[in-house]
C-alpha cells in the first residue's frame, strides 16, 4: 500500500530574542529533510528534486503581513541550500500575488534577470490563454509556466471560508480570479485547481511554515489565536501535509476550547477530494501517513 511521508520538526531554539534565528533554521531545514529522504547529506534531497539548469520558482504566503506570512528567512535558507547545489540566484523566481502582499510581509522587490528575482503577479502577469480545468476557469500566473519545477511555502493557518489555508490553498495565490472559487468551503475548487498538471506535476517540494501557526480567526492574523510553534512540516505530498496540518489545528482548537470545523460548518473537505479517484494530488487517509516526528 502506497504511504504519505510528512515531517514535523520543533525548534525552540529557532527563535532568539523574538527573532528568527537563521543558523537554526537552517539546521531544522537540513535535519528535516535528512530524515524525510533518509540520505546523510541534505544536500542528496535537493539534488534528487532539482536541477540547476531549471528555473525554480518559490510560492510563499504573504496575505497576512509579517505576522502570519511565510518568513522571508526561510526562503532566505532555501536560496543559500539551492545554490550549495550548483543552482544559479538567476534561476531562482519567489512570487506571490502581488507586490504589496510581499513588501507587507518582508519581502524586498527584486526583479533584475541576473539575481534572484521576487515579485507579485501583477508584475510578471498572468498567461494570457484561459485554463479551464474541472470547474476552474482562469488565467495563471507566468511563473507556473516558466518554472521547471516549484517549492511550496504556504502557512499553516485556519481560514473563515475555506476552513483550513496550507499546501494546496496556496495555490489560489496563482490564478486571476480566486474569489469565485470560494463557495462550499472550497470544495472541490481547491482540489480541482491542484489536479491541474502545472501544478500537480511541478512542484516538487512542500516545506510548511509553522514557525506562528494560527488556529482561528484566518487568513488574516489575529495574535489572540496565533501559537508560535516554531514548527516546519515537510514533504513531497501537498495532501498530506493538509491533512496533518489540519489534524493540528483541529488539536489546538479542542485545546482552547472551540468548536471543530465540522461544527462551524467549516470543515475542509476538499482536502479529501483532492485525494479521490478523480484528482490523485496526494493521500488524506492519516492512516496511511506516515509522521515523523523531530524535536531539536
């Protein structure tokens, strides 16, 4: 039987004075990645996913600001880990919806061809023939066609509409028109989107950022209900690393005594469609997922 792998590593130490460590980060990245390939050299995980003769594109999350975003130090780390492997900065594309979403969360805008380039959009533009796809109908950004290969970077966090926003929501972050694809908690319009080849088939890598996850109250951030856990969960299954991660919500929000999605009628059921018969993105059965648990 087919098995999902996920890992979570836990650093404390990740933080220092309120503020990311990079060293540390760095070190929970390679470990967690070590014990997700089984290889002794992080650097045998990346060459396995990429090569340096194709363009690699980075989707982060930045809706929230800098409290709830994808840390620009951890795409900081995956840069410096992508050039170790003979990767040139000028290969290197971080992108997100739109220029003041990454300015707001840390990001500097950077778009000369002969570095790492990072930019909404609404500055590289969205290819202009239509995809229509299931029950998608939209234009998608240029990055997904000109990259080789994409690493996902979502945040883990609970959303009012979709009921949970991680791997595979991220992706909305790369079509004109996700605002019609939120009706029915998402379902199947999230999943429908990621069966799409140029996503399901691209991106190699998921590296969730959990460094303040949040339990209610999402997308935006709301620190009454934000956990700094100083967590990443990594894997090559988008699916499982939604299931996990919503596993976790649902944990924290028992812990703080709310209601479970289910209850809200906010229960994330796309995530179950994206692993049925008609898409095959990943699996959602956490009995077939295996969780490898670090703590540094």
């Amino acid at each position: 039987m087919k098995t999902a792998v996920v890992t979570t590593i836990k650093n404390n130490r990740i933080r220092k004075n309120g503020r990311v460590n990079p060293l540390e980060l760095t070190h929970s990245l390679n470990r967690g990645l070590q014990v997700q390939f089984s290889v002794a050299d992080p650097r045998e995980a990346w060459r396995k996913l990429f090569s340096p003769k194709e363009i690699i594109a980075i989707k982060v999350n930045c809706l929230a600001g800098r409290g709830l975003s994808t840390h620009p130090e951890l795409v900081q780390v995956i840069i410096a880990q992508l050039e170790k492997i003979g990767v040139p900065k000028k290969n290197i594309i971080v992108f997100d919806r739109a220029n003041l979403d990454l300015k707001r969360a840390g990001f500097k805008i950077t778009t000369a061809r002969t570095g790492v380039r990072c930019a909404g959009n609404d500055y590289f533009g969205y290819h202009p023939n239509l995809v229509v796809h299931k029950t998608i109908g939209s234009m998608v950004s240029r990055v997904m066609f000109d990259a080789g290969a994409v690493i996902n970077l979502p945040v883990l966090k609970d959303h009012g509409i979709a009921g949970f926003s991680g791997a595979l929501k991220n992706f909305f972050g790369v079509i004109h028109n996700p605002n019609k694809y939120h009706l029915n908690v998402g379902d199947p319009f999230i999943a429908d989107l990621c069966s799409y080849h140029l996503i399901r088939k691209k991106v190699k890598l998921t590296i969730c950022d959990a460094l303040t996850a949040q339990y209610e109250g999402g997308p935006p951030y709301m620190p009454q209900f934000a956990l700094r856990e100083n967590m990443l969960l990594i894997g090559t299954d988008m699916v499982a690393i939604d299931r996990v991660g919503w596993s976790m919500i649902e944990k924290w929000r028992r812990e703080h005594r709310l209601p479970s999605l289910k209850e809200v009628q906010r229960e994330p059921k796309y995530i179950y469609t994206a692993a049925d018969k008609n898409h095959r993105v990943g699996i959602a059965d956490l009995n077939r997922i295996k969780i490898n648990k670090v703590e540094l």
